[in-house]
C-alpha cells in the first residue's frame, strides 16, 4: 500500500482512488445518500495509524484499502 497524502474528502489518503463517501458525495450534491460502506465497517487501528496526519478527519480509506489490510499476507 503506497502512501499518497490528502486532505481530498472524496479520495482515500493511503491510495489516492475514489473512497466513495456517501456523506460526502450528499455533502458535495445535496442529495439524499443510503448509509456509507464504512458505517458498518471495522477500520483496524493498525490501518488507521497508517493514515497522514494531515489526512486525519478529512478523508476516509477506502473498501480496497481496508480489504487489502485485512487479507491475509502472500506467502
């Protein structure tokens, strides 16, 4: 997992892809979203520590990311 800094709400701080944020994406449209993906979702304080400081409550990692950290590594 590369490091990619950011303080973009719609992009996911360790990778740089499209985090799809429901909150945001109503934040930025004004239109009603379901609940976001990561309501229900674990985030390991592990894969949080990751996270650049400046990034820090402005964007949210996204699924790929949190799924990559979850598998188990390649042997």
């Amino acid at each position: 997992m590369q490091t990619t800094p950011t303080s973009d709400p719609t992009r996911c701080p360790l990778c740089g892809g499209d985090n799809r944020c429901a909150m945001e994406l109503e934040r930025a449209t004004g239109q009603t979203q379901p609940p976001c993906w990561c309501v229900d979702t674990a985030f390991p304080p592990d894969l949080m520590a990751r996270l650049p400081q400046e990034a820090e409550g402005k964007a949210c990692i996204c699924a790929a990311c949190v799924a990559r950290f979850a598998a188990p590594p390649l042997s």
